[in-house]
C-alpha cells in the first residue's frame, strides 16, 4: 500500500497517459526550446516512473 497517493497514480497509469500527462508539461512548463522535445517527453515519464517506485515498507 503506498502511503504517497500520487506515486500510486503514476504506478497505476498507463504508459500512454503518463505521455500525454508529459506532453502537457512539456508545453506549459518548458521554454519553446524544449516544448516539442521527445527527449524532454521521454525524461518527464521516466521521472514519473522513479517517482511511483515502491519507497521502503511499500509494495504494489
């Protein structure tokens, strides 16, 4: 049981929401440089996915 509720949603999402979910702050957040950046996308969701790892004394 996560003690984190958000770290439970990102373990939860699909890849496919995380994404867009990425592609949303990519756009709002980054400067134009970085906005239509795949790599920029690909870190957002791979910090998603370290953030939703199980933390010490929890499971999925």
């Amino acid at each position: 049981m996560y003690s984190n509720k958000l770290a439970e949603a990102f373990a939860k999402a699909s890849e496919t929401d995380k994404a867009e979910l990425a592609h949303f702050l990519a756009n709002n957040l980054d400067s134009a440089d970085h906005a239509p950046d795949s790599a920029r996308v690909r870190e957002y969701v791979a910090a998603f996915d370290r953030f939703a790892a199980p933390r010490e004394g929890e499971r999925f």
